[in-house]
C-alpha cells in the first residue's frame, strides 16, 4: 500500500492532528481504507520507535505498556520541510480510497471475517476427506454464484 518511507509522512500526519496509541493509528488508517486495508503491527510499531529515535515523535505517557505518542516540534518542521513528498503521499492515499469506494458495509466485513474465520477453524482440525473438501468447495461456489446475482 505504501512506498519506501511513506509510512512515516503518514504516521507523523496523523499525530500532527492528536496524539495517538499505536492501535489508533492501526484503526484511523483502517477506518481511512473502509476495512479493505489495515497495516500491521510489524510495521506501525517500528515506524513509531524510528520516528522517535529521529527526534520527530516523542512518547507522552506509557501505561501497561501502550505508549501515547506525539509529534515533536522537530517532527513538524519534518512535515513542513517535506510538504511536497507528504502532499504526494497524502494524495496517492486519497485516490486510494476513492478507488476501495468506502469499502463493504460493516455487516459484509463481519460476514467475510466470519467465513474466514469458519474455515481456518475447520482447516486446523486436520486433514479433510474428499468428501469433505468437495461439500465445503461447493459451499463456497454457491455462495459466490449468489453473491454474483444479487
């Protein structure tokens, strides 16, 4: 979803607005792709520390072990310097979401993290029987073949 280094712009975006919890990132960007997209733990996190090593974010207040952070003023002169690079940044992000159209309704998300959730139940129990395999592939194409007429 991002370019080298965009991340960054984009984090430091969003604590320019308020200061926020990594998770609260995590959610606004989320929120932003309307459920289509939601960058990982893996990523955010180690972009937070980078930017607080850099002088641009600084840590509020920590409790059990969430950490609120905040642009620094370095940060925003960061920005400001960087219009250009954040502008782009914030633009490709903007067609983006245009492009996802809001994403499905809640009820479809819920629907489709129920049905992923359902079958990776079922695959961790162990192998299935051809039997098996078959009845839940067709399952999945009937229901892919009512969703296609609706």
């Amino acid at each position: 979803m991002f370019e080298q280094g965009d991340l960054r712009f984009v984090i430091l975006h969003l604590l320019a607005e308020k200061p926020r919890h990594g998770y609260e990132i995590i959610k606004a960007l989320e929120e932003q792709f309307g459920g289509m997209y939601s960058p990982s733990p893996g990523v955010v996190y180690p972009t937070l520390t980078l930017l607080e090593e850099l002088g641009y974010a600084s840590v509020l207040a920590a409790e059990g072990g969430k950490k609120l952070y905040s642009i620094t003023t370095e940060g925003t002169a960061f920005l400001e310097t960087n219009r250009p690079m954040l502008d782009a940044v914030l633009a490709r992000l903007a067609e983006a979401t245009r492009a996802f159209g809001g994403g499905p309704t809640p009820e479809i998300r819920r629907a489709v993290h129920n049905f992923r959730h359902a079958l990776a139940v079922r695959m961790a129990r162990g192998s299935l029987s051809a039997e098996q395999a078959q009845r839940i592939t067709e399952i999945i194409d009937n229901a892919a073949r009512e969703i296609e007429r609706s």
